[in-house]
C-alpha cells in the first residue's frame, strides 16, 4: 500500500516545481515589463531632444540663407522684407531661400532692420518644434508643442 503514496508524493514534486518554474517566469516577465514601462518616458525624451536638435540645426540654416537672399537682393537692387509675401519677404528671396536652405519646415521673418535686409528676428515651425531666432543678443529657442485638446466647429447657420 506504500505505493500509492510514492506516486503521490512524485506527483507532488512534479507539480511543485512546475508551479516555481511558471511563478519564477511570470516573475522575469513581469520584472522586464517594469523595465521597460519605467524607461519609456526616458527613451521619449531623448527622442525629443534630438528631434530638437534638428529643429535648431535646421533654423541656423535658415538663418544662413536669409543671410544670402538679403544680399542678394540688396546687391540686385530688389525689395528683400514684404509683409504681404509667403514667409514676411519678397517671392524671388523666399524661393531662394527655400532652396538654399533646404528645410522641411516653415518660417516667418517678423522683424528687419530699418533697410529691410537685415533679418533681426524669425520663426521656424518643424513639426511640433518652433524655433525663435533673435539676433540682438543672439539667441535660438526651441519650443516643443503638444496639443491637449482640438476642436473642430463647422459655422452654423
């Protein structure tokens, strides 16, 4: 009658260490999840900043090819700033500035110099990053946009 009990208790066993084998498993797992839970917002981060040093980049050659075009434009004796125009200058500059400058984004000259051909300030949107560029003291900020709430009304009538 000592038999039963035998298998029983190997049954036990097996089952045992079948039962610590799955809890030490769902354990690793549940531990590399955390992981990699809690490093996310790290990673996005440093996704962003890098996105930001793009931006930035990006800006400082703009900056370059408006520095061009100007003195193209003044050299040729043609308008550089207007107002009116696609990006704060006139269409023949903005072209040349666009090509030169090769940006992705889009930009908007807000302030010249009593000549107009002096850019003292600019915006440069890229995506979500606007970049604010002053010339007096020279400085570049890079902004980082993230829209919370969008609303959409057709005119009601």
């Amino acid at each position: 009658m000592n038999m039963p009990n035998t298998l029983s208790n190997d049954q036990n066993y097996k089952e045992k260490s079948k039962n610590r084998y799955l809890i030490r498993a769902l354990s690793v797992i549940v531990l590399i999840l955390a992981i990699v839970t809690a490093s996310v917002p790290g990673i996005l981060a440093i996704m962003r900043r890098a996105d930001a040093q793009v931006a930035l980049g990006n800006a400082k050659s703009l900056r370059l090819a408006l520095q061009v075009a100007s003195t193209e434009a003044y050299a040729a004796g043609r308008p550089f700033g207007d107002a009116a125009q696609t990006g704060g200058i006139a269409g023949e500059s903005w072209r040349k500035v666009i090509t030169d400058s090769k940006i992705p984004g889009d930009f908007w000259v807000l302030q010249t110099d009593e000549s107009g051909y002096e850019v003292l300030r600019f915006l440069y949107q890229e995506g979500n990053f606007t970049v604010s560029y002053i010339k007096e003291p020279l400085a570049y900020q890079v902004y980082y946009q993230e829209a919370y709430i969008e609303t959409e009304q057709s005119a009601v009538y």
